[in-house]
C-alpha cells in the first residue's frame, strides 16, 4: 500500500482520489471545501486537516488544482513537509513556463515530479479511463506510471518537464478549432434543408469525420450519448474550454507560434463567456453558431 496525499478534490480531483483509494491505497484528501472532503471520506479518503497532515506522511503526492498560481502556492508550502524521495505529480491544466518552473524547484529540493495534465472528462475521471499527457523526467515518469495506471487507460510520456501541458494545450486547441468547424458543418446543412440525421450518416463516413462528430455530435440527434440531447449540459464546460485556449495563445505567443484558428475559436468562446453560457458544454458552441444562444 502506498501512502498518497491528494490535494484538490474538485469534480475530477474526487473522482480520480477515489479511485486510487479503490485500489487499496491510503489517501490523505485535502481541500478548501468541507463537502468535497467529506464527499472523498465517503468514496474511502482519509481526512487531511492540513498540508502538513496529508504530505508528512505521503510517499506520493497528487495535485488538480485550478491555475498555475496555485499550484505555485500549494507546492511552495507542501514541499516544506514532505519527506525525501516524495514523488510529485501535479494533473492540473496550466500555463507551460509555471509548469516547468515549479518542476525545476522540486528537483533543485532533490524530488522527482512530472507534470500530468488529463483528458477525458468528469466521467473519466469517475471511471478511471482518463488519459494523462506527462512531463518529466524518464525516472519520475517510470515512479508515478503505476500511480498514473490507476486512474486511467492511456499514460503518455511526452518528454522533458512541461511536455505535457504542451499536448494538452495543443490538443485541445485542435479540439475546440474542430468542434466549432463541425458545428458550422451542421448549422450549413440544416439551413440548406438537410436533416441532422443524414449530413451524419453521410459526412461520418466521408472526409469531413472527427472525433466532435462521431463521439460528441454538437446537432441534437445522431449521437444519443452528447451533450447536445441533454441540453448541452457539461460533459466539459465551454469555461474550461476557454481556459485552455486562452493557455494555447499565451504559450503561441511566447514561442512566436501563428496559431490563426485557435486564436478565432478562443474569441468565439468568449462571446459565450461573455452571455453567460460559458456553463454549458463546449460543444453548445452550436447555439452560438445558429444563433440560439
């Protein structure tokens, strides 16, 4: 049994914490809110009163933190308790220059820590199929493997420290650039007097296929298990979409990256942030697209 302390316990970070805990690990959960602390005891998580609590006695420690600011903060005081040769595993979705920066201080303080930023959604976290995208070091990357293994089905190591919030910004650049094309995609056809139903019986077959087609259709319809039969409730909100895209272009911009398109999709999703839509799922984009928004 290995003694894991988890920080951040949000609707991924619980998910993910349980698991591990399902596994027959002793996880030391740690939060701001009482009731995702209370909600990991239930799901087999031991109650960390403070950072102290949940490190000190931690062989591994696993982060999902909102921005890089706090996973700045959070490391700063958590590496003051933690015991040597602790491994550090951050899995929140950050700026790249934070990521390597906080990896540089843990290895200047003699620690392994990779960065692991995920894909998949609440409900991968739930199920523990996640994919995790790592940055690293080949030794912290080959320590936190079996910890990673737990929580999800595809564990990519992606190279040096920052990698992997290199793949997943850049994926989910393609990601929101794809969804929007579908969603004019179906928005044209309807307009043009084609149903839903035969534009993807069609176009799922032909060139125009991807992945926001077939596994996350946007049109209500063709694929029952969407977002789009169940009001475009999340699934993964338009908010963490815009967080990701607004990560992509800073990191464009510092490598002098021409990123045209991923620059129109983060605009597009601001002027749903800006209705007060950013709650819906991404692919809601729909609405703003057929102007129902």
């Amino acid at each position: 049994m290995t003694t894991i302390a988890f920080i951040g316990l949000g609707n991924m970070g619980l998910g993910m914490a349980s698991n591990l805990a399902k596994a027959g690990h002793e996880v030391r959960a740690l939060d701001i809110s009482a009731d995702a602390v209370a909600k990991a005891v239930g799901a087999g998580c031991v109650k960390a009163g403070n950072a102290k609590d949940a490190v000190g006695p931690a062989d591994v420690v696993v982060t999902m933190l909102p921005a890089g600011k706090h996973v700045e903060l959070v490391y700063a005081d958590v590496m003051t308790h933690a015991r040597p040769g602790t491994l550090f595993i951050d899995c929140s979705t950050i700026d790249v220059d934070t990521a390597r920066k906080v990896i540089d201080f843990a290895e200047t303080n003699g620690f392994d820590m990779i960065d692991a930023p995920v894909s998949g959604g609440v409900g991968g976290a739930a199920a523990g199929t996640l994919t995790f995208m790592c940055g690293g070091t080949d030794d912290a990357y080959a320590r936190a493997k079996p910890i990673l293994e737990i929580m999800g089905k595809n564990i990519f190591h992606a190279g040096g420290a920052g990698n992997g919030q290199v793949a997943k910004i850049a994926n989910n650049m393609l990601l929101g650039i794809h969804m929007i094309g579908t969603c004019e995609a179906f928005n044209l056809a309807e307009k043009l007097g084609l149903d839903a139903q035969t534009f993807y019986d069609i176009a799922s077959t032909a060139s125009g296929q991807n992945w926001s087609m077939t596994s996350y259709c946007p049109a209500p319809g063709p694929v029952e298990a969407a977002p789009s039969n169940r009001n475009y409730q999340p699934g993964f909100a338009a908010a963490m979409m815009l967080k990701d895209l607004r990560l992509a272009q800073d990191a464009a911009q510092s490598a002098k990256a021409a990123t045209p398109l991923g620059a129109q999709a983060m605009a597009l999703y601001a002027l749903m942030e800006s209705a007060g839509e950013d709650g819906l799922d991404f692919s809601g984009v729909m609405k703003l697209i057929n102007g129902s928004l």
